[in-house]
C-alpha cells in the first residue's frame, strides 16, 4: 500500500469509526430503553428512573463512544471537506439506523422508507463514490 493510500484508509477509517460510534449508541439507547421499560408518571419516580438507567454500564458505554465519536469526527474533518464527510456520515447512520431498528427491534420498515433508503444509496454511490 502506497503512502498516498494509506492516508486515504486513515481518514475513511475515521469516517467509519464515526459512523458506527453513532449507531452503536443509538442502537443500545434503545436496547436498554426497551429492557428498562417505560417512563413512570410522577417527577420523583422519572427522576429515580433516569437515575437507575444512566447508571446502567450499557449506557455508560454509550457515554464513551460519544466521546470516540467525538474523537473520531475530529479527525474525519482534519482530513475531509464537511461538505463531502458530514452528507455520508448522515446518510450512512439513517440507513444503518432503519434497518437495525426493523431487524432488531421490529419497528415497521414500510415500502416506502425502504424506497427512500434506496434513494439515499443511490445518492450516497453517485454524489460521494470518489472524492
């Protein structure tokens, strides 16, 4: 591998780590939300709830992949016009997102999100296949 390539695998790695950093939070947010139950009624009961489910090291681990997303969207815009990374990161997490959510979740995917979602590809292939 050549210099030049090389760099360019670093900063798409940095846009990927960024990428599922996200929808890793997103996905076990969720996860735990499910597991947790609902939000009681009552401010004191909310406020125990909250305080109990943040506690959970599932969520804590979301805390730290916030931060490695942080880290990582840093240096993926050290490397990358916001015009090209912010569009694909965007897109990617959407249909990482929908997709997972039907699959582990079973939240509806109506045909015309998946048509939607195949839009976005299209645009991901023919707007940012090469920078």
């Amino acid at each position: 591998m050549s210099f030049d390539t090389s760099i360019m695998a670093t900063k798409y790695c940095f846009l990927l780590a960024t990428i599922a950093f996200t929808a890793y939070t997103q996905l076990v947010t969720k996860w735990q939300l499910v597991l947790h139950g609902d939000v009681p009624a009552g401010w004191i009961n909310q406020l125990q709830y909250y305080i109990v489910f943040l506690r959970n090291p599932w969520i804590i681990s979301c805390f730290l992949a916030v931060l490695l997303m942080a880290f990582s969207w840093v240096m993926t815009l050290s490397e990358m016009p916001l015009n090209y990374a912010y569009p694909v990161y965007l897109s990617s997490v959407l249909v990482i997102i929908s997709v997972s959510s039907f699959f582990l979740f079973g939240e509806s995917l109506p045909y015309y999100r998946l048509v939607g979602i195949g839009v976005i590809i299209c645009g991901l292939v023919i707007g940012f296949g090469r920078q």
